[in-house]
C-alpha cells in the first residue's frame, strides 16, 4: 500500500513543521485525552453511578485489569514501529491509521447503554480498552516518537519538545481548566445526553487534525538510518536488556515513574478538590481560578523555559523545577481551604513544573541517542513502548487506587430531583446533607436540580492528598533522581559520532553497489 507523501521535505526543521504537525496536529487527540483525563472517572461515578457497584469493586479492579492489557498492546506496538520500514518512516504511518480509530472509540465510551449494571460494566470495559489500549496506543506511540525521530539537531529538537508540549497545556488546559467548569459542566451536570453529545463532538475533531500531524512532520533520523543501510534488530528481550542496565534510561524511566503516579493522582482529584474541598458541586469558578491562576506560569514560560535550558541545561533547570514544585504543593497540603493560598501555592508549583512539562521530551531523545552511540542501534520503539507503559498503566492503577478509597472513605456522588422537595426528601431518607441550601441550587435547562453533597471528613483526607499531597513526596525524589542525569555532559560528542558512523557506512553502502 503506497502511502501518501509528507508535506515537509526540507532537511532542516521548518516553521511550517512547527505550527502544523508539532501544535495545532496533534490537538484533536490531546484534547480529547485531556478532557479523559479529567471528567472519564466523573462520568463512570457521577452520570453512570458505578462507585456502588460490586461494593465498589468494579471501579477499582477494572481500570487495573484494564491497563495490563494496555501495557501489554505498547509492547506490541513498539515492536511493530521498529519493524515497520516505509519511505515515510517506522512510526508516521500509525498516526494515519490512528486519525480514524481515536474517534471511533472515543464516542464508544461514552455511548454506555441504559440496561442492567451488568451490561453498563461489559459495554465500559470493551469501550475503555478498544480506545486507551488499541486505538489511543498506536497514536500515542507514533505522536511521541516524532521528536526524536525528527532531528538530531539539539536546539531543533529541543523547539520541538517545546511546541509538541504547548498543545497540552495550554491548548487542552485552556478548555478543560477554564471553559469546562465554567460553562460546560455546570450546563451538561449529570445528563447522559449531553455528555455524549459534547464527547462526540470532541472525537470527530480529532480526526482532520491528527491527518495534519501525519502530513506535517518528517522522520529524518529514520531516513538517516535507512539511507545507511541499518537493518540489523536486537530481539525484544535483549534490547530490554540494554535498556535497563543503562544508567540513565533507569534514571528518566524513573523520573517519569515517579511523574506520571504523581500526576494522575492530582488529575483525577482536580475535579472532587474543587467541588468539595475548596468549593461547592460545579460552582462554575473554584476550578477555573485553581487551573487558571495556577497555570499562567505554563503560558510565560513558552517564551522562558528554552533560553534557560540552554543556558543552564536541561537536567539543571527541571531538577530546581522539581524543588519548586514540592514547595508550591507543600503550601496548598497545609491550608486546602484557603481559595487565596491555594492559588498561590498553585502558582509556585507551576513555575516549578515548566521544564519539565516543555523539555522532558528533548531529554528523553538525549538519553535515546546515547542508547545508540553505546550499541550502534536504534530502539526507538521498545524504548517508547516502556515510556508509554509507564505511563498507561500508572494511569489505570492510580485510577483504581482513587477510586478504592474514595468507596472506602465513603464517598457520596452527587444525585438529580426534578424539585426542590423530592431533594429534600432524598436528603432525609438517607441523612445527607446538601451543599446549598435546595433553594439556592440553580435548575438545568429542563429543570433539574443536581444536588452536590457535603462529605465526610475521611472522603475529603483522601481528595486532598491525592490532589496536592502526594506530589510534595514526589517531586522530592524526582530531584533526587535528576541530580545524578548528567546525559547532556557528552551528548553533542556522541551525536556528532553517531553522524560520522553513518556518512561511513553510506559510503560503504555507495561503494558496493557501484
């Protein structure tokens, strides 16, 4: 199958390349994911009421079960990148066939069909896995390769990662932190019909986009290699091998351990943080203020982050990042009800996560390149596939996790009444206590009243620390870490004898064939 033609065709990265296939390609997906990231656990234990179920079983075992499926499907998938041999490239390819599955399956999830638990749990656990283990795998694992496959170029690759980053934090975090709970959740609350209507909406847009990324980006590291005449491949188990005796793979694939726990954790406790901690059920301004006012350092430091890491180095400004980090998120842990502090402390831990956040994906193509200057081989594929299950399977983990102790603490989801006296009603059957008074509460469109409850003091312990608690540990061991990365002392050496490796084995191909 012959294979359409990228766009860029300049040796040298292009602005073209930047803007198109680094930020606005990949938006449609990262969006989506993001959003995911965020409301897919709000709407398994708020629309579809799923904490019950199993005595709370179901959400804890399933996400888990769920992403050693993943796990296993990046294996296979980092296997087939590396094995794949088009004139577009190893990883390129997949990103076209993943612009029509991501959509697919990402309505999938949300089209849970109203019948008995035992159907709504089958129907969630075939949808979550077609979209996060096959469909969103295949693009993640291609959308991650494209910097270090794009240049070896270190400032090149570098704007890159910078780029490649904005379209997740600023892009996806601008609507998931400012116009979702403003205007979107307040407006959908716990309507099924809604949800998937606004979910559907934000598939489909993910496929015109993820066909620009394919057309606008460009494998030159893998047409380097090629052009060399590399087709030598190491078995699975020996280059895992080479990966984990290699010091500084074990150190970043601990970092980003440490990073993505860390992470999700705080992602799936954003939401109950502000509606019951800091705030009240969807008050339209508690998480816009936290993601907002927290997250313009995110914004400043496009323009910053780069000229330090250059100037200071990668490694450096994103271990003194993780201090800053611990510092902010230590604030908020000893005064979470303080709206004023809180944002300060977000502030700080923002400013903090910057580097990381903007140029992890440059350090990791250092450590990359270092791989291939000790063996002669890329490993790009096994190497993304270990990245990617890092970070699939702390997800599910960490979700399990959340939820488990949220159905331990007790947790009280949130309930709909058509009135204000079948609220109060509901309230007193079971000795719940409103977070508004019925009276206040302001009806959906239709008249629906969605009643947020007040918890109890263990629920709130847990949404606390996983929102702002875990991190300070964290970030205190990831610096630690970092302190002993020192893959960029070297790495313009080993690059430029990567470089010289491949002009002599092209000249060698040359003069064979003449």
């Amino acid at each position: 199958m012959k294979l359409p033609k990228s766009l860029i065709r300049s040796e040298q990265v292009t602005a073209k390349e930047k803007w198109l296939g680094y930020l606005l390609g990949p938006a449609g997906a990262l969006l989506l994911n993001a959003v995911l990231a965020t409301y897919l656990n709000v709407y398994y234990t708020d629309v579809l009421n799923l904490t019950p179920l199993w005595d709370g079983l179901f959400l804890t075992i399933f996400p888990i079960v769920s992403k050693v499926i993943d796990a296993i499907t990046n294996v296979i998938m980092g296997q087939i990148i590396d094995r794949t041999k088009t004139k577009e490239g190893k990883a390129r390819p997949w990103l076209l066939l993943s612009a029509f599955l991501v959509p697919i399956t990402g309505i999938l999830l949300f089209t849970v069909p109203n019948a008995s638990d035992t159907v709504k749990a089958i129907w969630v656990m075939i949808s979550y896995n077609l979209f996060y283990s096959f469909a969103y795998t295949i693009f993640n694992m291609s959308h991650n390769l494209m910097v270090p496959l794009s240049t070896r170029n270190g400032t090149q690759r570098g704007g890159l990662s910078v780029f490649n980053q904005i379209t997740t934090i600023m892009m996806s975090g601008i609507l998931v932190a400012l116009v979702f709970p403003m205007i979107i959740m307040p407006a959908i609350g716990v309507d099924k019909s809604k949800w998937i209507m606004l979910m559907s909406i934000l598939s489909i847009i993910a496929l015109p986009l993820t066909l620009m990324e394919y057309f606008f980006t460009k494998e030159r590291v893998t047409e380097e290699a090629t052009e060399a005449g590399e087709e030598a491949k190491l078995p699975f188990l020996k280059q895992l091998k080479i990966l984990f005796t290699d010091k500084y793979m074990l150190l970043i694939y601990g970092y980003f351990f440490l990073s993505t726990v860390s992470a999700s954790i705080k992602n799936l406790g954003l939401v109950y943080y502000c509606n019951y901690v800091l705030g009240t059920y969807n008050d339209g301004i508690t998480q816009m203020l936290v993601s907002v006012i927290g997250g313009i350092p995110m914004g400043i430091g496009i323009f910053a982050v780069w000229p330090l890491a250059k100037k200071f180095g990668k490694r450096n400004v994103t271990m003194i990042g993780m201090l800053l980090m611990a510092t902010g998120s230590l604030i908020c842990w000893l005064f979470p009800t303080n709206l004023v502090i809180v944002l300060i402390g977000q502030f700080i831990k923002n400013i903090g996560g910057l580097p990381g956040a903007y140029v992890f994906m440059a350090l990791f193509a250092d450590c990359l390149d270092h791989m291939e200057w000790k063996t002669d081989l890329r490993m790009d594929g096994t190497a993304m596939s270990i990245y990617n299950i890092i970070a699939v399977a702390m997800v599910g983990i960490m979700t399990g996790v959340f939820n488990w102790l949220l159905a331990k603490a007790g947790y009280l989801a949130p309930f709909t009444a058509n009135s204000t006296a079948e609220a109060a009603s509901i309230l007193s059957a079971n000795g719940w206590t409103s977070q508004l008074a019925l009276d206040a509460l302001k009806p959906a469109a239709d008249g629906v009243l969605t009643v947020g409850l007040v918890q109890p003091a263990s629920v709130n312990g847990v949404i606390t620390f996983a929102f702002v608690g875990l991190e300070v540990f964290a970030c205190l061991i990831m610096a630690a870490l970092l302190f002993f990365l020192n893959v960029e002392k070297k790495i313009d050496k080993e690059q430029a004898e990567i470089k010289a490796r491949h002009e002599a084995k092209a000249a060698e191909s040359a003069e064979d064939v003449e």
